[in-house]
C-alpha cells in the first residue's frame, strides 16, 4: 500500500498494488470472454478475426456478422455484469451486511413486477422496459426506504423490510404472468428468468448511458461510504451526513440495478455474489466498487458462454447458470453468518 498526493489538482490518495493487479486481471478476463463469446455460434469465428472485425476491419461478412448480430449481446452482458456488481457492492458497503443486495432486498422484483405489469397488461404507458424498470425499482426502493424509517433507515432495517417487500413483489409477478395469456406469459417468464438472447442495440443505448452518469456517481460516493462503515454514530462525528448519503447511495444503485434488470433481466445472484468475491480476492474490508463491476461482468459474460454451449443444440437462459452457480455462494454466506453470530 502507498500513498499519493498531487498539488494541480489538488488530489491524494491511496494505492494498493493487490487491488490494481486484481482489477487489471478482471478487465482482461472479461475482455476475452467477451470476445469468445463473440466467436462463437452458427458461423464460428477465430478470436483473431473477431478483434479485426471490432476494429472493422477485415472480411465484410465476419464484420457484419461480429458488430450487428453478436455484439449487442455481449455488450448488454458486458454492461449488465458492472451495473449488477457495482449495485451489489453499493448496497453491503452501506449497510454493511454481505446478505444486502439487490436481489434479497426488492430491487429486482420491485423492477421485475413494473416490467411484467408492462407485458401481460399492457400498461407501459408508450415506454419502454428501461423506464418501467427504473420506474418499478425505484417504486420499490422509495417503498423500502420508508417503511424502514424511524429517526433514521438503518442498513439492518434495510434488509428485514426489503425482504418482506421482495415477496410481496414476487406474488405479484407471479399472479400477473398466470393471469396473462399464453404468449404474453411466455414473453414475461423468458424475460424473468435472465437472458441475453435477442438483445439489441435497443437494450445497448439507454443501459450505456445509465453507466456513464451512475458509474462515476459510485466511485464519488466510495470514501463517504467508507465513513459509513464505521457505524453512523462515528460518521456522523467525521462530518457525514448519514441519511442523505445513504439515500443518494441507495438512489444510485437503484438506478444501477434498474436499467440491468430492464436489458437483460433479473440475472440471478451476480449483485450478492460478485462483490463478496472481489472482496475476498482484493482482501480489503469493503467490497472494492469498480473491481465489484468487473467481476459482476466476468460471471454474466462467463455464464452466458457456459448457458449456450453447455446443453448442445440449446441456449439456456443466463439467469439459470448464475442462479445454480450463486445458490452455494447464498448458503456459504447463511452459514457464515450465523457462525459469526450475525445470522438470527
């Protein structure tokens, strides 16, 4: 570890070798599973020749074939993986319990019910299945937010209400595909089970540029939210002002989680599990934010490789590899939990 400090700009700060090596190693890690999974398919296509067809150049056919129907795909993959593992180290940084993610406390179901409400009754109003997300996770967050207060919204509150919230957004999801028609079910239950088949440059645009603004906002929030770590007695002493930073925390991964769930729908487990392995493999004391989105990105570009060459002749829904893969990762963190007298 070392420290840095710079006169113009005025800006210190703090390096740590393990963390810049562990994110280097992610970012190529994903890059080359993004573009194995540009690679394969009905036409297979060398490694090389898809990083000449990104560059567009090369064969026209394979360009075309690379950049107009295999890359939304994995862009939506790539993108979805960051916002989920940023959402997920945001949410345990803040309340700190590694059980808070997106997934055990509403989010995603809170976002899920909006976007099926939209398919199955038509109710989207002209918008599209970005804006019912964030429209439906955001409901929920406001909801959770709410209902945990008293003098304050405490992370533990947090968790207690947004998992009684996530079920009730889970019986509502569930009543409004059986109510729908064959197709319009078939449409929602495709959607909710996370996947990345048919993305389009539709799904690519309104998630990019939710990354572009939510992104920074994150890593802005890092050092306040390592205040909050301390315990909001300690924080409030070192000059934060808990409640609304914990709302502009809770607002960012909302908007985070919303536009993922809204492109390629609720991927299972990838916002709880994601940071508590960065965390592990950067040995910090807070899921590390950018290193999170890194690793979210390896396990939904990963998964989505191992969901369509797994079962031959099929490609499975990406929730369904990453749900089989997280459920050890839930019990491992249940388990531990209690170990450490945390856990109920």
């Amino acid at each position: 570890m070392s420290t840095f400090r710079l006169t113009v700009p005025p800006v210190s700060g703090i390096i740590r070798p393990r963390l810049v090596t562990l994110g280097a190693v992610l970012a190529v890690t994903a890059f080359l599973l993004f573009c194995w999974g540009l690679s394969i398919g009905d036409y297979p296509i060398a490694l090389a020749d898809v990083v000449r067809a990104l560059a567009g150049s090369g064969d026209p056919g394979t360009v075309l074939v690379v950049q107009e129907l295999r890359l939304p795909r994995a862009l939506v993959g790539l993108l979805a993986g960051v916002a989920f593992g940023i959402s997920g180290a945001l949410f345990q940084t803040m309340t700190r319990n590694p059980l808070a993610s997106p997934d055990m406390i509403g989010l995603t179901q809170g976002a899920g019910t909006a976007v099926v409400a939209g398919i199955v009754l038509g109710w989207d109003g002209g918008l599209g299945t970005q804006a019912l997300g964030l429209l439906g996770a955001l409901t929920t967050a406001l909801v959770v937010y709410a209902l945990a207060w008293r003098r304050g919204a405490t992370g533990y509150r947090i968790i207690l209400v947004g998992i009684g919230v996530a079920w009730i957004c889970t019986s509502a999801t569930d009543y409004l595909v059986a109510k729908g028609g064959r197709f319009q079910a078939q449409a929602a239950l495709g959607w909710l089970v996370g996947n990345l088949n048919g993305r389009t440059w539709g799904q690519v645009g309104p998630l990019a540029i939710a990354l572009a603004v939510l992104l920074p906002t994150a890593l802005l929030l890092g050092r306040l939210l390592r205040t909050l770590q301390l315990g909001d007695d300690v924080a409030t002493g070192l000059g934060t002002r808990v409640q609304p930073v914990r709302l502009a925390v809770l607002l960012t991964g909302v908007g985070l989680v919303a536009f993922a769930t809204a492109s390629a729908g609720p991927v299972a487990f990838v916002a709880l599990a994601a940071p508590q392995i960065t965390q592990r493999l950067a040995r910090t004391a807070w899921p590390p934010t950018l290193a999170s989105g890194l690793t979210g990105a390896v396990i939904v570009l990963g998964g989505d490789l191992l969901a369509r060459t797994l079962v031959t002749g099929t490609e499975l829904p990406v929730g369904i590899v990453t749900g089989v893969l997280g459920a050890p990762i839930l019990l491992w963190l249940l388990a531990r939990a209690n170990r450490a007298g945390s856990g109920g």
